[in-house]
C-alpha cells in the first residue's frame, strides 16, 4: 500500500530536484494546483492518472522511486535526492521575498523582528468595510 506521507516527501524531492514549484508542477502536468497541495499535505493518495503524468512529463523519474520510494530518483544519473534540504512552501515564499527584497532578509514574523531588535512602527488595521484604523508606535 502507498504512504501518503512518503509520497508526499517524494513528490517534494522532486520538485527540489527540478527547481519548480508546486504550482509550476500542476500547470506542467495538467492538473489542479490543489491536487498538488493535498497531495503535499498527505491529505490524498496520488491517483494512477496522476503518477503517469508526472512519468510522462518527467521521463528521468523512475517509477519505482517515486510510487515505492526503491532505487534513485534520477534514471539518468543515479541520483539520490536528500530532501533534507528541500525548502517546505514557506521557505520558497521566503526565498522569493529575499529576492524582492534584494536579498535582504524581510522581517515576516514579529517574533523574528524582535530576535533582530526591530521595534513595530505601525500596525494598519483594514476592515471589510473599507475603513483603517493606524496605530503608530511614536
């Protein structure tokens, strides 16, 4: 029987062994971006359609490595892939900020910005009305 959190972990392998992102992958293999995202969460078993797309779409991939983890990613070259290093979906979206930001580190949690002795300025706080309200820290 097939582990969804297994697969999961080698769908996520591969997408770092490809450099693409979940949404690239679903767009490239004709599937729904949330097909992606349950299967990343372990929510849903990957259907037998889907795995022949990504076959097909990704002739390097073996089969044995990606429905039962056996073997090599990569036909080709042999290669393993350590997901240890992947980057989860927040750390791309962290990646994609830094590189907004010209590489600096942008500040997206309070906790992180009083670890780096950052003080809050202002908080804007927007209701569904359209109506603000600004706290300003000075």
């Amino acid at each position: 029987m097939l582990n969804k959190e297994e697969f999961a972990k080698r769908l996520q392998e591969l997408m770092f062994y490809y450099e693409i992102s979940a949404a690239t992958l679903a767009d490239k293999i004709s599937v729904q971006r949330s097909s992606i995202s349950h299967l990343l969460s372990g929510r849903n078993n990957p259907s037998l359609d889907f795995i022949i797309k990504i076959l097909d779409n990704y002739q390097k991939v073996r089969f044995e490595w990606l429905v039962k983890g056996d073997g090599v990613l990569d036909s080709d070259t042999g290669e393993q892939v350590d997901n240890s290093s992947a980057p989860t979906l927040f750390e791309q979206e962290l990646g994609a900020k830094k590189r907004e930001f010209g590489g600096k580190q942008p500040i997206l949690d309070p906790k992180v910005a009083n670890q780096v002795n950052n003080t809050v300025e202002k908080i804007l706080l927007v209701y569904k009305d359209g109506s603000f309200k600004v706290y300003d820290n000075s």
